[in-house]
C-alpha cells in the first residue's frame, strides 16, 4: 500500500468531473451546433417570413381605405 493518505473527496469529486465532460462531450455531438449554423438558420427563417408576408393577400377593407380604423 501507498504511505501517503489519499483524499477521497478529491477523488470522488474528480471521478465526477470527468464523467460530466464525457457526458458534455456526448450531448454537444448529439445536440450541439455551432453559432454560425444557428445563425443561418436564423437568417432562412426570416427570410421565409418575410416573403410570406409579403404574398399575403390584402382584405378588401385594405384595398379600399375603410379599415376598421377608430378616430
């Protein structure tokens, strides 16, 4: 046996450190995407939104002027 005491708290709370990283490692390829990804999506996203709006088709009200606009 060893002639130095070992500290168990350090070893316990080392053991779940690493079972966190790998953990994190393993949701990050399940889940993860990187910001310029994110960002492209964000940008197809609005860009499809605006487009749509843009083909609504406007209600007669709006064609001619007399919305349900209060004074």
């Amino acid at each position: 046996m060893s002639e130095t005491p070992i500290n168990l708290n350090k070893v316990r709370k080392a053991r779940a450190r690493a079972e966190a990283k790998t953990r994190a490692n393993t949701n990050a390829v399940a889940f993860g995407r990187s910001k310029a990804e994110k960002a492209a999506d964000g940008q197809v996203v609005s860009r499809m939104r605006r487009d749509l709006d843009g083909k609504a088709l406007k209600s007669p009200d709006d064609l001619s002027g007399k919305g349900s606009k209060k004074p």
